[in-house]
C-alpha cells in the first residue's frame, strides 16, 4: 500500500505555520463558515480558487470542473450555487476561466477524447453561438477568444439559474462576474461582465 506520507507531513507544517499566527484558526472556523464569494472554476491544477485570490480557508465557496461550465441539468453545480446563494448568502459569484485551458482546446479539435466530449459539447455550443466573433479573429486569438467568451456565457447561465433570478426577485443583493486568469503570469483579468440584476444582463 503506498500511503503518501509526503502530504500528511506537508498538511501538518501547513497547519502549524497557520497556528503560529493564530493559535485559534481552526477552532473559530470550525464553528462556522461565512464566505462572501461563490467560485466556480476550472479543475487545471494551476488556477487554484483560494490561493489565486490569496484568501485563507473560510473565505472562498468552491465549485470546479473542466472548463468552468454551469449548465443547468447538472445538479452538482446547481446544489452549490443554491447552498451558497441561500443558505450561506454570498454576495458575490466569480466565474473564472483560464487562458490555456485544455477543456476548451481539445473542444476546438475535430477529434474524439472520448467521455468528456459529451460535456465539451457544451464548450461547441458556446463556438456555435458566438461563430461570427471567432470567425473574425486571427488563428492565434480564437482560442484565448473562446476562454473568454465561454466565461461571458457561463456568467450568462449562473443569471439565468431561477436560483439568482429569485434572489434579485427578493431584493438580495448578489453580483455575478466573469473573471479570466493568465497561467503564464499569475494574473486575473476582470472581463468587465459584472451583472448584479435583470436590468444589467
Ligand atoms: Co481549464
């Protein structure tokens, strides 16, 4: 049995350098969470939610998948964005993509990759809608275009869930944004789609 012992002794000093700034971290957060910030992300190992925005646990209510894609037959993501709008009342969520992202890639090629082509569909849907856009663009811009564009639909989506639609309806306030984040420099670049109610989208 191989038991990865490195990353038991990495989550221990983790913990103790958290303690030595304050010895109650972890006894205030286990009594509650309140996060103010709903991300919903792509899985890439390099765009990590917390770290990326430099917030300590507690903060940060996270959801990811391949290519950050809200799509509203998938119940995980729906149960997220419900229990964070509802429940824990963020006032914030943050869709963020990436440049690079291998999700929206390989939905470029004309090849199988087998089962994620059926999630990937959703990445051509988002190809189709925008054709005109893409079609305009250099070779080298199509696929940091489409990293983008795939961020304004997903934005698109989290307004549309009933889940927002009734929070606005209540009066609540709650901002939806479209967020891109360069892999080659460390830098997140604000898409400027901030939607906070049905006037703005
Ligand atoms: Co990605």
């Amino acid at each position: 049995m191989k038991s990865l012992r490195h990353l038991f002794e990495n989550n221990k000093e983790w913990a103790e350098s958290i303690k030595e700034k304050d010895s109650e971290f972890f006894t205030k957060l286990s009594k509650q969470q309140a996060p103010k910030y709903l991300w919903i992300g792509c899985s890439d190992s390099r765009v990590p939610a917390n770290q990326i925005v430099n917030l300590p646990p507690g903060e940060v209510f996270v959801h990811r998948n391949i290519a950050n894609v809200v799509v509203h037959t998938d119940l995980n993501c729906l149960s997220v964005i419900q229990f964070a709008v509802e429940v824990l009342k963020v006032e914030h969520i943050i869709i963020c993509g990436h440049y690079g992202c291998g999700g929206i890639k390989a939905a470029m090629e004309n090849k199988q990759h087998g089962l994620i082509d059926n999630w990937l569909r959703h990445i051509k849907d988002v190809a189709r809608f925008n054709a005109l856009k893409l079609q305009d663009t250099s070779e080298d811009n199509k696929f940091d275009l489409l990293c983008e564009l795939n961020v304004i639909e997903q934005v698109n989506n989290v307004c549309n869930t009933t889940i927002v639609q009734n929070r606005w309806k209540d009066g609540g306030e709650l901002s939806v944004h479209g967020w891109i984040y360069n892999i080659k420099n460390g830098i997140l670049k604000d898409l400027d789609m901030c939607v906070s109610s049905n006037d703005e989208l």
